[in-house]
C-alpha cells in the first residue's frame, strides 16, 4: 500500500510586506486556485514574475515533480533586506483542491 502525502511542485517565493498568496476567507486568485485544484504552479509563478525586482526578490521552483512520501530537496532561496519574507505553496497530492504552505 502506498502511505503519506505526494505534493505537487513547490513553489517558494521571497517578498516584502505588501504580498501575500492568500488570505484566509477569501477566494484565491487563479494561480493559487489551479495549485490547489491540479498542482500546476504555471499561472502562479507567471503572476509573481510580474513582481520580480519589485516586490518579489526571488522565485525558487526546485522540482518540475512531485514529491512523493520519503523523498526530500535541498535548495537555496535568496532574499534581502527590503524583501525578508518567505512564502511557499503546493497542493496536498491526496486531495482534489487542497493546499498548504507559509504566508
């Protein structure tokens, strides 16, 4: 049998304040909405491009896979002083619009 949770590509942004993948109670933007629903991260990463050297100080998208129970990544985000916060998101792999991750 297979056991624990596939998650789909991660998606891990660095910003300033003035962003924010979701808010709770409200209705997700698109990106947000087809992470959840279908783990494509496309729309969303395009969408935090548009804040890239504004906002956004950088986008870190380690894997085009999923990650399957027991498997692990390293990588290395960059962030500076104007843009200290990190956020990251990806679907739930045993749900049909779940997600989860930091804002």
């Amino acid at each position: 049998p297979n056991s624990g949770q596939p998650f789909s590509p991660p998606v891990f942004v660095t910003h300033d304040a003035s962003l924010s993948l979701w808010e709770a109670g409200q209705a997700a933007s698109p990106g947000l909405a087809l992470v959840a629903e279908e783990g494509e991260n496309s729309i969303l990463l395009a969408d935090l491009q548009t804040q890239l050297g504004a906002g956004v100080s950088s986008i870190v998208t380690p894997s085009a896979s999923p990650l399957m129970p027991g498997q692990s990544l390293t990588f290395t985000v960059t962030t500076d002083t104007a843009r200290p916060f990190l956020s990251s998101v990806w679907m739930l792999g045993r749900t049909n619009d779940g997600f989860t991750g930091n804002n």
